[in-house]
C-alpha cells in the first residue's frame, strides 16, 4: 500500500514539474521580449534574461507616435472586428441551414464547400480574380474572400447536429420560421462553438497581411502587420532617426535607441492585443472545440 502510494505521489510530482516547464518555457519568450524591449538598450547590450537593465520607454513612445502605426491599427482593428462578425455570423447561418434535410442538394452543397480545404486555383488565379472583382486598394478586400471558411463550418456543422431536435419542434409548434429558431435558439445554445471560431478568425484577420502585400498600394488601407514589417526591416534606420530626433529636441539625458529595441518593441505590439482576447474566451474554447469535433 505505502509502495503504491509512494509512486501515485512521484507520479503527481513529475506531472506538475514537467508542466510547470513546459508553462515557463511557453511565457518566458514573450517576457523575454517584453524586458528588452523596456530596457536601456546600451546595459541591454550586454544580456538580459530574468529583469529589465533600467527602464526606457522612448522606444514605443517613438513607434505609437507614427501617423502609419496609427492608421493601420485601426485598419488591422476593424478588419478584425467586421470581418469576425461577419464569418461568424455567415458560417454559422450556412452550417444551419445545410443541417435541414428539405435543403436540395444540401450535401452536395457541403461537400464543395469542404473540397475548398484541399484545393486552391493557386496564387495568379486568387490575384486576377480579386482584381476583376474590384477588390483592389478595397477594403471589403478583407472582409469578403472569408466570409465561408470550411473549416469553420465543418466544426459548426456538426455542432449543430448535436442540437436536441426537440427544441426545433417546440418552437416550430409556436410559430417560429426558420430564422427566428436561428436567431433565439441556435445562437444561444451554439454559444461554446460560436466563442472558439470567433477566436480562430480573430487570429486569423489580425495576422493577415499577403493580401495586402499584394492587392493594397494605398497607405491607408495598409494593415499593421505589413505596417511594422516594413518597420522592421528598417530597423535600424528607424532607430538611427528616432535618436536624431531627440537629440535634435536638446533631449541630451533621453536614453538612445537600438535597432534591437525597435524590433523587441515591434514584435509586442503585434502580439499584445491578440494576447488579452484568449483569457475572456478561453472557458468556451476547449469545449466549444471538443465538441464541434466529434460527432454525436
């Protein structure tokens, strides 16, 4: 008895060791970037690992204060905002509507819509066709090719499937057509799946950026992600002008700026937003995600 509870509490203690690890080897990259990025970049030349070396926010004072981040931002925000509405919303409408058996060729339909995940007409098609649609230097660019993803509707789909029938049949009872069932009874119980497509898509639209490389040429329409990879390659150009500045506003005590601070700095402005959506959804992911991946 001691001999197996001696093993049942090792066991327990290499699996919260191991994944303790395997946390702090998931967080520290990101820490790692964060303490450079805020460090007196002449100390942060020498190494820094557990703590920042002093404290020098000049850096994203500098970034945040261009008129180019500012107008890509918001660009990269309502793209994320309106494009997330929107694919969720029509996924999850389509997902229903292919669940009802009085659908003509509703499997038919569903399966030229899964084709889509293995098959692409390629990279010179997908660009003439953008551009005969009139979605060149257009911002419904970003909104419209993603409107019905497969992925996403093979996941509502079937979560929609496992859906007591009997719900349906009461409201139908009522007097309820088929779009109300969708709106007040659908939408609600499909909440989990609802939550985990909205975080895949939101990633997906934040992170986006080759449509714009090659169909965007107004600045304004430019999306922060080939915004700041511009940035950085031009790192230390930028850092070089960033420092002229200052000294040139007779900021003689203002700490310097690296290229590596520029980089750091860069890279957590990418990430910090998409970092702060995973905490509020994450009750609803891993079930949402489970269950619209196994068929009842």
């Amino acid at each position: 008895m001691r001999r197996e509870r001696f093993f049942d509490i090792s066991f327990h203690a290499a699996n919260y060791i191991f994944f303790a690890l395997f946390t702090l080897c998931c967080i520290y990259p990101f820490y790692y970037i964060l303490i450079n990025s805020v460090s007196d970049p002449v100390l942060a030349a020498k190494g820094v690992y557990l703590l920042p070396k002093g404290f020098n926010l000049t850096v994203y004072r500098e970034m945040l204060s261009r008129e180019a981040i500012t107008i890509s931002f918001g660009v990269s925000l309502s793209r994320a905002v309106i494009g997330t509405i929107i694919t969720v919303f029509s996924c999850a409408l389509f997902s229903y509507i292919i669940t009802k058996r009085e659908m003509p060729l509703r499997k038919t339909v569903y399966r030229l819509v899964v084709v889509t995940l293995y098959l692409n007409a390629g990279l010179i098609p997908w660009y003439l066709t953008m551009r005969e649609l009139g979605l060149k230097n257009n911002f419904m660019l970003y909104i419209l090719p993603s409107v019905i993803a497969g992925f996403f509707i093979i996941l509502m789909k079937t979560f929609i499937e496992q859906i007591p029938p009997a719900l349906e049949e009461a409201a139908v009872m009522e007097g309820a057509g088929y779009f109300m069932i969708f709106t007040k009874i659908i939408i609600p119980v499909s909440l989990p799946i609802i939550a985990t497509v909205t975080v895949f898509n939101a990633v997906n639209q934040w992170n986006s950026w080759m449509d714009n490389l090659f169909l965007v040429n107004d600045p304004r329409l430019q999306t922060l992600q080939l915004t700041l990879l511009n940035f950085l390659k031009q790192s230390e150009a930028l850092a070089n002008e960033a420092t002229r500045q200052l000294m040139g506003n007779n900021q003689k005590n203002q700490q310097l700026i690296s290229p590596q601070n520029v980089k750091m700095a860069i890279t957590m402005i990418v990430t910090t937003p998409i970092l702060f959506i995973y905490p509020f959804m994450q009750k609803y992911f891993v079930k949402g995600i489970m269950l619209g991946s196994i068929k009842g």
